[in-house]
C-alpha cells in the first residue's frame, strides 16, 4: 500500500511541483487548500488542475463563519511581527500548518508537503523562519519540502519552470498577491480589523474609494466594474444616483444626517463635482 502525503496547495507553480514530484515518488498524494480572505479567489484554478490530477481536495474556507474569525484573530494579534503592510506572514503560516496538522492526524497520515523554497520570501521562508514555524506548529520533522530536496533556493525560479517543462503542466503566472501586503493599505486595514469584519464586507477592501463618514465606514465605487459590486452586494443599503456619479454604501445602520453627508460626498466624486470639492472631504478619506 502507498504512503500517504498531504500537500499544502496554493495552487502555484512550487505547490503544483510538490504534488508531481510526490506521485512520481510513489506516494499517495491528498490536497488541502486555504481559501484566504484577503487573496484573488483562484478556486476554481485548483480544483481544474487537481479534477485532471486525480487527486482529492480538502478545502479550509476561512472566508466565512468560524474559521473566518479566526483567522482574522491572527492577523489582529500576530505574534511574530508583520511586513511592510498588515501581514502577520509567520502567524499565518503557523495557523495553517496548524489546521493542516488536526486533518493529518485525524487521517493518520505522517507527512505534510510544502512547496516552499528556502530564501524566496524574505518574511516566512528563511531557515530560521521555518523552523519557528514548524515548532509552534507543532509538526517538527514531518514537514517535506522536496523543491528544496532538489537543492532549489532564492527567488529564482527557471529550475522551476524547466521542471514544469519537464512534467508537462500549465501554471498560473504570479499575479495579485495578498491585500495585507499593500503598504497602500496598513492604515485602512488597521482600522478595518479594529473594527471587526463581516464576512460580506471583505470584498470591499480592494475596491474604491474608502472614507470615514461620523464614524461609518463608506466605500465609493471609482468605475463602472466597482459600482456593480456595490449596487450588487450592497442591494438596499447601496446609494445610486440618478446622475452620473459613484454608486456608494455605508456599513452601518447611520441616521439619515450621515446619509446626506455621504450624497454631498458622491456629488463631489461625480461628474457634476469639481477638484476643490473633493479637496474638502480629504479629512474624511481611510
């Protein structure tokens, strides 16, 4: 009988090598993946390569409900320091590793298997960093890492393309990354995480125009693609004018003097506004 693996699958190229160099080592490869609140939704990319591989898939949805609240826990209270934006890079890894071990042990399977390579992220994939990580894990000496077997270090990644080569398969080119990263965010993020997220809002943090209007948050759609969003995923709660001009929506149930406020400030950002009207609401921007 084979041995079993399960490999952390981003569904890039390093975690799509792992799973090709774990079956050609003749074991029995299982997947899990973490849908994160604050990365491109690449689903369906994962389950088409995994659908053609033949390989099972476990999903960890921490988009919603319980696992949401927790992650977002780790990214309010990261233990270990953060980038230049939000991102608690160790924490999060920890907490994955964590979650993956509960499954494995469950299954009674020995081996966790990660695409990672040693020096490609500066944050979380030192050897220093990685040993952190699998000791507050608590998964020391079953982790494989079989890039790095392969002698595959840096940022560099032609040893990897010329193994793709090698095994025939398409991979997504890097794109997108996480919202905790974005220096450009740290102060709305901030302010968001202190605040506490709905798992419906999430999808407004990398879109618009973001002001804080007596103390509730508002988002101004900046183009045609991000008034859809909030029209569609704000329903009622959206304000849409009947001129040309940002669709907006308010979080919150504010009173109607907040709501009047908030249709001077789509007056402004609209065709009908001018420079020296936006300039006036400056104070007002997250």
């Amino acid at each position: 009988m084979k041995e079993k693996c399960v490999v952390l699958f981003s569904g890039g190229l390093d975690s799509r090598l792992a799973i090709k160099i774990m079956k050609e080592k003749n074991y029995n490869v299982l997947t899990v993946f973490f849908k994160l609140p604050f990365i491109k939704d690449n689903e369906k990319e994962v389950k088409d390569f995994l659908k053609k591989e033949k390989i099972n898939l476990k999903i960890f949805d921490c988009t919603k409900g319980k696992l949401l609240q927790e992650y977002l826990s780790i990214v309010r209270d990261a233990k270990f320091g953060r980038g230049v934006g939000m991102n608690p890079c160790i924490d999060c890894k920890i907490f994955m590793f964590k979650k993956v071990k509960e499954f494995v042990d469950e299954k009674k399977i020995n081996f966790i298997v990660s695409g990672e390579v040693v020096g490609q992220r500066p944050m979380s994939q030192t050897k220093k960093q990685i040993d952190l990580i699998e000791k507050q894990a608590g998964i020391n000496g079953r982790v494989l890492r079989p890039l790095c077997d392969l002698e595959i270090c840096g940022r560099r990644r032609q040893k990897q393309i010329d193994l793709a080569r090698k095994f025939k398969i398409n991979y997504p080119e890097p794109a997108g990354g996480c919202l905790l990263c974005e220096k450009c965010l740290k102060t709305r993020l901030k302010y968001l995480l202190g605040r506490g997220m709905k798992e419906e809002e999430i999808i407004f943090i990398g879109i618009g125009r973001h002001f804080i209007v007596d103390n509730f948050w508002v988002v101004l759609g900046r183009n045609e693609f991000e008034n859809k969003i909030i029209e569609e995923v704000g329903g009622k709660n959206a304000i849409v004018s009947d001129f040309p001009a940002p669709s907006a929506i308010v979080f919150g149930n504010c009173k109607k003097i907040t709501k009047e406020k908030v249709k001077k400030l789509v007056k402004a950002y609209s065709k009908l506004g001018s420079l020296k009207e936006r300039e006036k609401f400056e104070k007002w921007r997250l």
